[in-house]
C-alpha cells in the first residue's frame, strides 16, 4: 500500500484529497493501523488538522482504530504482530525513526 501510495504522489496526486466523508488518505491509513503509510503521508506533508464529516481528525481515526492499539498474545507477554507500533509512533516524538 505504501509503495503505490507514494508512487500516486509521485506522479501529481494531491495529498489531501477527501472523500464523500471527508477522509483524506492519512485518516484511512491510520484507520487501518498502516504505520509506514502513514508515516509515509506525514513526512510528505498530509495535513494533521484537516476533519472528517464526523469532526475527527487522523489522529482520531488512530485512537479509534483497534489495528492500532497493542495486544497481547496467548503465548503471553509482548504485542502481537506489531500491533500497536503506530500509536507509540503518533504519540512519543522521540519515538518517531
């Protein structure tokens, strides 16, 4: 997802772009959890700010998102999957690579 997004930017695509319910691409990629996307959209400028129809912003979209969020496994301890590695990425800047 991250390659044919940067290479739609690339080749002109606006970045902030909103659909009929006023998501940009940063609010479905955070939606989903897609932390290189994501990071991908905000190195290369995507508006943090900007609302969707329902008032939220990505950064809503991130807390609302259980992809995001850490799990823990069965087998005990530790996040499954990497789950949960975008919300630390959002919300620690020296987390931030």
């Amino acid at each position: 997802m991250t390659a044919v997004a940067a290479e739609l930017l690339d080749a002109g695509a606006r970045i902030d772009v909103r659909d009929d319910q006023g998501m940009t691409s940063l609010h479905l990629a955070t939606g989903r959890g897609d932390l290189a996307t994501s990071r991908m959209l905000v190195e290369r400028g995507a508006p943090l700010e900007l609302k969707n129809a329902y008032g939220g912003t990505a950064l809503d979209s991130l807390t609302m998102s259980s992809s995001a969020w850490p799990t823990t496994s069965r087998r005990g301890g530790g996040s499954s999957g990497g789950r949960g590695s975008l919300w630390v990425w959002f919300a620690l800047p020296s987390a931030r690579i």
